[in-house]
C-alpha cells in the first residue's frame, strides 16, 4: 500500500478567522476562512488525509480556559464532518512561545512521528498555514508549504495540488542508445520523433497524435549494429514517461474501452487501415502483460524490422505497467503496423482521459504488483 498523502493544516487563521486577540474561545468570535470547505473536500475527494496542528497559546491556563476553547473547536469539527471533511489526528500545542517548547511550531514535536520513513507520501504532502512559522514547520519537516494572504486562497492552494499539469520528461542513456522523451498528456502539440529509422519516427507520431497527448522523442542508436536496441529503449523510455505523467492514476477512464459485445471481450478500438484490422484491449493497471496475434507479411517496412512491432508494445507495457492486447490482421504490412500504432493510441487516449478524483480500483491504489 503507497504511503498517505498528509495534508497538516493549522486552524486558526487558516481553518477559522484570527480575530484581533487571536484566541477564539467564544462562539462570537467564530466565523470561517471563506473557501476552506470546498477546497478541503475537493483534496479529500482526491485521497488527501487531514491532520490539524495548532499552537493555542497558554491553552488550559487562566488567560485561556479549556472550556472556552472546547466549544468552538467542536462546532467547527462538526461543521467539516457535514461535509465529509475529517481530520485523521488533531494536535495542539498548549505552550506560550516564550518556553521555546520543541512541541510548539515551527519545531517537529507534534509530528515527529510522521517524519519516519514511509510514513507518508513526501512528494505529495503539505502544510498550510497563514504564518511564517507554518511555512518553517513545512522546511523543516522537508516538505512544500502553503501560506494563505491577500494572494493566495485556499481554491489556489487545492489547485496547486490537483491540477498540476500531467507532464514528464525522461532521459535514458545505456551503453546502446541515448534518449530523451518529454510527453504531456493534456497537450495539444503535434507530436514528433527523430530515431534514425524513418517509418518508426512515423509510427511513433502517430502514436502522439492519436493518444491525444503531446510527444518529442529523440533518440542516438547503435544503428550500424541493428535497429533493436533503438526500438527497445525508446518503447522503455516512452513507456516510463507515460507512468510518470499519470502518477498514481487518479480518476483516469484505466480501460481503453468503447463497447461491449454479449459474450464478447470489451474492444476498445478495432480500427480499419484499408484491408488491415488492429483490435486493442488495454487495462493501465499498474501490472504489465502483453499478448500478440498477427504475422506480417513482410520482413521490414521502410528500415523497421517487422519483428520489433510486437516488440516494442511488450517493452511500452512492461514499462508502463499496462495490460494490452493487441490483435492485427491484413494483407498490407505497412496498413497492418500503421493500423497497430494507431489504434493502440485510440485506446490509450481513452483511459488516460480524467474522469473524476478517484483511484479506479477496489484496492485503492495502482501501481505494479498490486491487485486492482
């Protein structure tokens, strides 16, 4: 199971509204940060967890009784939970700032134990806050922080983290080839591909421009060997970029499917190229398997190796983690690779597509190994 993505929210100031005496210990004084609900529901939709951290000066002294403290707080608990917004842990710090407590923010204290290895999803989690102190509590838990003012809101902040754009770049460099490969998936650039093989610069555009995504793919090979270590390694680079830009898969379509026949598999694209016919199946799943059917009547297309079709989609599968299925028939190699290409693009633009905030998998999660 991959590691919570944690979220560590102060209250005051960034939940609630500080008033002049910065203590809210009556329901008065109690009024929200304007755009904290929806921005929190839309990150726990996303699989965001919550936890609360909040110095409140002196809490349980005679300048700021538990009772007074107690009320607000549990309205505002109340009012969250009505909104499926929860908090996984709520911790406070009671200390005045002149004790110079390690439990007291900036310091680690509170949350030291969310700094052990693997207890959360680094990458991904954050703090938020509206003072410096939550801003060094992020620097030196080593994570990004969040401060809300006049220029940063919380619908910015939940847009900071969910809508990054899905973009990855890729160098990969052996002793055979030298890559690099940058995709964006929601990008509307024609593709484009320099390998040194003509046709399979062609077949990797295509690929571009029917999946809908973005490409630039350049690759040096060891040509004067053969073309095998060409096509490998650029089906394992491009493979990995496409894992990369997708992450955790959250709220992609998962299956490049269209329709569904009675007794039938799901096809997702069975496309024409004059008399050729490619039939596509494709699960991103996280788990890598490939199946082939199809001969070419032909040994090579323009410099390609025929051979390295099927290939090169078992090296994009092992790499990006998808289950594909790839069925062609004809009379045409050329119609027949081309048909291949293209259709396993269609398919692919289908299940990167969004279409929500969820991990698409009973499990929870997708990632190699793991049963969805």
């Amino acid at each position: 199971m991959s590691a919570p993505k944690i979220l560590f929210v102060d209250r005051d100031g960034t939940l609630i509204v500080e008033p002049a005496d910065e203590q809210i210990d009556a329901y008065e004084k109690f009024r929200l940060v304007p755009g904290a609900i929806s921005a929190l529901r839309r990150l726990v939709d996303a699989g965001y967890e919550l936890v609360m951290v909040s110095n409140q000066d002196g809490l349980g002294t005679a300048s700021f009784p538990e009772d007074t403290f107690i009320g607000p707080q549990r309205l505002l608990l109340d009012i969250l939970a009505g909104e499926g917004i929860a908090f996984r842990e709520i911790l406070i710090d009671r200390s005045f700032a002149h004790e110079h407590l390690p439990t007291r923010k900036p310091g680690v204290g509170l949350v030291r134990h969310w700094l052990a290895d693997g207890a959360l999803d680094r990458a991904r989690s954050a703090v938020i806050g509206d003072r410096d102190t939550d801003l060094d509590l992020a620097a030196n838990m080593g994570l990004r922080g969040f401060r809300l003012d006049a220029n940063l809101a919380w619908r910015d902040i939940a847009a900071a983290l969910l809508d990054a754009p899905r973009r990855a770049h890729v160098e990969r460099q052996t002793l055979e080839t030298r890559i690099v490969v940058d995709v964006d998936l929601d990008g509307m650039v024609r593709g484009h591909a320099t390998t040194g093989i003509g046709f399979f610069d062609h077949m990797l555009e295509q690929l571009g421009v029917h999946g809908g995504f973005a490409l630039d793919l350049r690759c040096v090979g060891d040509l004067r060997i053969d073309e095998h270590h060409t096509v490998e390694d650029c089906a394992l680079a491009l493979g990995q970029a496409l894992r990369s830009a997708l992450g955790e898969r959250r709220g992609i379509a998962r299956y490049g499917s269209e329709r569904t026949e009675p007794s039938a598999e799901t096809i997702a694209f069975a496309l024409p190229m004059d008399e050729s016919r490619a039939e596509v199946l494709l699960d991103l799943s996280g788990r890598a398997h490939f199946v082939f059917d199809g001969t070419f009547p032909r040994e090579t297309v323009g410099t390609l190796p025929s051979e390295l079709v099927p290939h090169f989609f078992r090296s994009l599968a092992d790499a990006l983690g998808a289950t594909l299925h790839l069925r062609v028939t004809g009379e045409n190699a050329h119609h027949m690779i081309e048909a291949c290409f293209k259709a396993v693009g269609r398919a692919l633009r289908q299940a990167i597509r969004v279409e929500g905030t969820q991990i698409p998998s009973s499990k929870g999660v997708l990632e190699t190994g793991a049963a969805a």
